[in-house]
C-alpha cells in the first residue's frame, strides 16, 4: 500500500494513502488546511502495539525504532 506520511509545519503528522498518479503536492494538513508538508518516510504500515496497553492510530511513528527496520515495523 503505498502509504505516505506527511508533517505539516504545524506539527501535524498524518499518513495518507498515495495513488498512483495522485498529486502529492496537492495533499493538504486535515488540521489546518497548510500546504507546508514535509514527506517522511512510512515506517509502519499498521497499527502497532504502544506499550502502554492500546494501539496507536495510523500517523504516529513507530516508538521504537525511526528507520522502519525494527521488529514492530514488520
Ligand atoms: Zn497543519
């Protein structure tokens, strides 16, 4: 799946499904409409186990790894 994650200058992290085709400079923060994202790499694809007892939402960042090639990014 060719999912994209984004930062927006706000501070918003989000992942968004990419088409093919699809215009990525046309993708906007759904928290405050900017244009300003910084593509990051999409390290984990699902949700992964927190630690802490939930799963973290699709859009946040694998907490333990940040080069995608940990146990919990697979
Ligand atoms: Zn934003």
């Amino acid at each position: 799946m060719p999912i994209r994650e984004f930062q927006c200058r706000c501070g918003h992290r989000f992942e968004t499904l990419v088409l093919p085709g699809e215009d990525e400079s046309a993708l906007t923060c759904p928290k405050c409409g900017g244009m300003s994202l910084e593509r990051r790499m999409s390290v984990c694809s699902a949700r992964v186990a927190d630690g802490g007892g939930g799963t973290r939402s699709l859009g946040s960042a694998c907490s333990t790894c940040s080069g995608g090639s940990c146990s919990t990014c697979k």
